[in-house]
C-alpha cells in the first residue's frame, strides 16, 4: 500500500512563551484518510489531540475538521479549534468573511475571530447544570479535595463532556493529586480564583484519562464552559485570564471576554514543526 504523504504541522496554543502551551497535530489535505487510519495516528502522535483538515460540506463554513484524542473522536475541543484554524490561514486558506474564520465540526459551525490573535466564540452546553450527589462526590474524591473546599459543581460540557468543580482557592487547585483509578470516565475541569495581584484571574486544571489525556495542558473547551457558567451567574467578570498547565511545567494563558452574548475565548498559536506526514 502506497502511504498518501500530507502536510503537517504542530502548534504550540495558549503558550506564555515558547513551548508552554498544549500542541495540536494537524494534518492538512485528510479527506482520503479512513477513520481506522486517523485514529491510529492520533493515538500514535500521543498528543492531547490531533486533527484532520477535510473540505467542508455546509457552504458556510471555511474548512471542516475532525478532532481527535489518543481514544476517541471528539465533536469540538478548544485548543485544537484555534491551532486548527492557524495552521490552515498559515497554509494559504482563504476566509469567506472579512476578520472571521467559520469551522465546520462535530457540534456543528463555530465561529472565529482574528485581531491580534485568534478567538472563538464558546459552543452551547450540549449538558448543563445540576450534578447528582454521587457523582459530585466521585469526583471529589478522584482529585482529593475536601467538601469544604467546594464551591459549586455544574456540568459544562460543550463536546468533550465536562463536570466543572469551583473550588475555593487556586491553591486548592494547584494541591490536586488526581487518582485515574477513583476518576474513571470522568472529565473533571477544576477552577479556583487567585487573589488580587496574582498571575491570572483563576487556575484551571483539566483532567480526562477516561479519554487517554491524563492531564491536559491547556484546554480552550473547559475553559469556555467555566466562561459561560460563572460569567452569566456574575462569579468571573466579563473579561479575564485562566492560567493553565502550571502543575505539569506548562504556563498557559487563556484569554476571556464577553461582548454581547457571545463569549470569546482566545490566546496565543504559534507554528513549532512543520513538514509531512506519510500516512
């Protein structure tokens, strides 16, 4: 079998600086590729994710992308929506709209803003709200944290399948020693604020080893569910930073605004390999 020979390229996003934020893979030009194979190859780049660059199929999209972890295929994920979309502008890819970027994906279209950087506008809830007392204390318990510690709990997924815990401190967050075996199927998104003068507004830490990602870096879809959650109960404030990644030796920074009722999550994509890939 002749291996079709694609373009490729890494991309280093929410990143501080070189090298600190989460990588995604992208291969470009994958509309010959069979799912057997994309899964393989996700798997094998054991990167959070990898995506595959495909022609659209609705009109109003620019490009259309499957999104991928080492286990499964994921209908959106953040981090891979903005490296994604960089990796196809660096390539040449021409936007039907003037400042925007339109994906096409598992969720359906999602939009991108370009400015300074890239941004996209949070997905709905596809579940949200109230957790079961079971399931909170799992969850509790897979990361270690007391009771008293927790603030509130809610489902935020937007594709990936999110339970988000608030906790009282960044501390509390940074203090996590997750237990995979007590996790399970789980993905736990935990958030707590910094004080006044801190490095960020909050901490963040994702955890989905049900999914092959132990501990993702950085992660824009966690991230826009905790957005959309505790900006409209008026927790966080319209605009803010998330700092990611500082518990695995990352220093990621997301960036958030609401303008009207879209809210905008964003941060820096810089390309770090580029090449082919034989597939």
């Amino acid at each position: 079998m002749v291996a079709a020979v694609l373009t490729y390229t890494e991309v280093d996003v929410f990143g501080r600086g070189p090298l600190t934020g989460n990588p995604v893979a992208v291969v470009h030009g994958a509309d010959g590729l069979d799912g057997d194979t994309i899964q393989a190859f996700a798997s094998w780049t054991n990167l959070s994710e990898t995506t595959f660059l495909l022609t659209p199929t609705d009109p109003a999209a620019d490009y259309r992308v499957r999104i991928f972890t080492p286990g499964r295929e994921l209908p959106f994920a953040g981090h891979p929506t903005l490296g994604t979309a960089h990796a196809w502008l660096e390539a040449g890819g021409t936007p039907r709209g003037e400042g925007t970027v339109v994906q096409e994906c598992g969720v359906g279209l999602v939009t991108l803003r370009r400015g300074e950087g890239l941004s996209f506008a949070a997905p709905g809830f596809l579940r949200h709200g109230e957790v079961d007392d079971a399931t909170v204390e799992q969850a509790l318990a897979a990361v270690g944290v007391s009771r008293d510690r927790l603030v509130a709990a809610s489902w935020i997924d937007n594709g990936p399948g999110w339970l988000g815990l608030r906790l009282a401190s960044a501390d509390d967050v940074l203090a996590i020693t997750p237990d995979a075996t007590v996790m399970g199927e789980l993905r736990l998104g935990v958030l707590g604020p910094h004080p006044d003068g801190g490095p960020a507004d909050v901490e963040v830490r994702a955890f989905a080893g049900g999914i092959g990602v132990d501990e993702d870096p950085v992660t824009g879809s966690l991230n826009a569910g905790f957005a959309v959650w505790l900006i409209e109960e008026g927790v966080l404030p319209s605009s803010y930073v998330a700092r990611q990644g500082t518990a695995i030796g990352r220093d990621g920074r997301v960036v958030v605004e609401q303008v009207g009722d879209d809210v905008w999550v964003g941060g820096a994509t810089r390309t770090v390999v580029s090449g082919s890939v034989a597939l």
